[in-house]
C-alpha cells in the first residue's frame, strides 16, 4: 500500500486541484458531486484518500466508506457504514440532535424499529445529512460507487438532487466497466454532477522511469523504463507490481506478476460460478475472444453466458 501511494500521486496536481474546488465550495455552502472515474489501479482510491485528508485538515467531517461484491445484497449497508459510527458514539443530547425531526425516520438503518416505508427511510437518511452538515461542512466520500446496495444508491441519489444550498461534498469514484454503471439509479446518481468527471491518466513515460528508480532506491538499466512501460501501459498499479515482480527476478513477458495474480484471483473469486467459468474460458482463448466461443468452451447455456 505504501508503494501505491507513491505512484498513484504523481503527475496528480490538476485532480487534486479539482477534488480542493469542490471541499472549497462545500465549506461556502454550495454542494456538488464530484465523480472520479478510471480503470482499476489507475488511483481512485489513492486520490480519495487524500480528498478526504483535505477535507479533514480543513475542518469538515468525513464519512468514509468502499463499496465492495462483499456488502451490496445489505438493505442500507452502504448508508450504514457512512453514519454509523457518528450516530452510535454521539453522546445523548448530540444524537438526540441529530436524529430530530424527518431524521427519525432513518433509525431502522441504526436497528432501532423497522423499515415499513423505504422513501421515509431515504428521506430520514437526507435530514440525518442535513443536521449532520449544520454541525460542521461534510465530505462524503465513497469508493467502487456500483458495488453499492441498491437502497443506499437510492438515497445517495435522492441526497445528490438536493445538494445546491447544503455545505455537504459527495465525492464518488466509479470503476469503469463494473457491474451496475449502467443502471438507472447509478446514471441519475452520476448526472447530477455538474462537473465533468475526473478521469486520472496512466503515468507518462517519465513518470514510470523515476517510480522505478525510487521503488529500487537506486538508478534503474536504461532498457528498463520501456519496457516496464510498455507491458503497463503506465498504469500505477501494475508500474508497481512488474516492479516488483522483476526485483524477484520473475519474467513478466512470460509471467503475469504475483500482485495481479492475487487481485484478479480475489475477484473471481466473489463472483458466481458461471462468471467464472466465462472468465477462464476467456483466459484459455486469449485476448479477443468472441462471447460465443467463451460460452462454449464454458460449458453454459447462451443466456447464461450472456448474463455471466
């Protein structure tokens, strides 16, 4: 993790400038939402962390939480893990202030009663937000936006149409070609942003030559910047895992290196056997396969292939 963080904030400047606009304009009283969109390992996450330690050293509260395939089947998992914490460990008179008015409706996500209107629920959740933001500006800052319950998107939704007069910053980062882009919620959810997205761009030539000088603490062959950045393409995560995997004398041009090896598996691993199977079918075939032929050599049905 402490090596990402040093690739994933180089040649960052403008994203970081963005990203201090929008706490700027949060803490005046003029909310926004603010999308952070990329493939994976291109550091989202990595600008998130500094968004939300901006927005800590500026005086705002932060609620931190990662969406992830382990939480989305949670009613309200998502907005739980955002408000939890603060509502639990406020003292009596604070909660009591918190919780007052519309907000009430949102105990249910805190097991106090249960949920027979989900709207009330969702609009209990924006007053929680509202009476949370007039404490102090707000940052909420969320990550891997699509792999969110599907409740929680809805008040993230029904909270972003209702930002304009709130001191409340909605920061979201997106992984591009997850499950869920494409729903109806998460499109209204992302439309709402006013400002175009920000999209970090893989790491120039140069960029890669001084990482890997750093992460080898020394001057690195002058063969090697090439062609760590030709198998990379730049991106931060794989700059750092070819790195690594060349320093343990692996050949990455044979082998993929043992990080992405470890991340690839972690995922399929959350993922239903037919997807799976679709994806070492795909593997077997190589780097464009038609969707057909993976089906076959799968072993599925062609709708289920389709929905794997």
């Amino acid at each position: 993790m402490a090596k990402m963080a040093v690739a994933e904030l180089r040649e960052r400047a403008a994203e970081l400038t963005q990203l201090s606009a929008v706490l700027a304009a949060a803490g005046e009283g003029r909310g926004q939402v603010c999308v952070v969109e990329g493939p994976s390992g291109v550091g989202k996450s990595r600008l998130l962390d500094e968004c939300a330690a901006s927005a800590d050293a500026s005086g705002m509260r932060v609620l931190r939480a990662r969406c992830s395939e382990l939480t989305r089947d949670y009613s309200f998992g998502i907005a739980r893990n955002l408000f939890e914490s603060t509502v639990i460990r406020a003292d009596p008179q604070l909660r009591a202030l918190l919780m007052q008015g519309p907000a009430a409706l949102a105990e249910p996500v805190f097991g106090h009663g249960e949920a027979s209107d989900v709207f009330g629920v969702i609009h209990g959740l924006y007053w929680l937000t509202v009476n949370l933001a007039e404490q102090q500006p707000l940052a909420i800052v969320l990550d891997d936006l699509p792999w969110a319950d599907d409740l929680s998107l809805q008040f993230l939704a029904y909270l972003a149409d209702r930002l304009d007069d709130l001191p409340v910053a909605l920061v979201l980062s997106v992984r591009a070609g997850d499950v869920g882009t494409e729903s109806q919620v998460m499109t209204h959810l992302l439309e709402a942003a006013v400002l175009p997205p920000i999209r970090p761009a893989d790491l120039s030539e140069e960029a890669v030559e001084e990482l890997l000088a750093e992460l080898n603490e020394h001057d690195v062959d002058a063969d090697l910047t090439p062609k760590v950045f030709r198998e990379t393409g730049g991106n931060p995560f794989l700059v750092v895992a070819v790195a690594d995997a060349l320093r343990a004398g692996e050949d990455t041009e044979v082998t993929t290196p043992q990080l992405v090896r470890r991340r690839i598996a972690r995922r399929l691993a959350r993922l239903r056997p037919a997807a799976r199977q679709l994806a070492k079918a795909g593997s077997v075939l190589g780097d464009e396969p038609s969707l057909g032929d993976a089906v076959q050599v799968a072993g599925l049905e062609p709708d289920d292939g389709i929905a794997a």
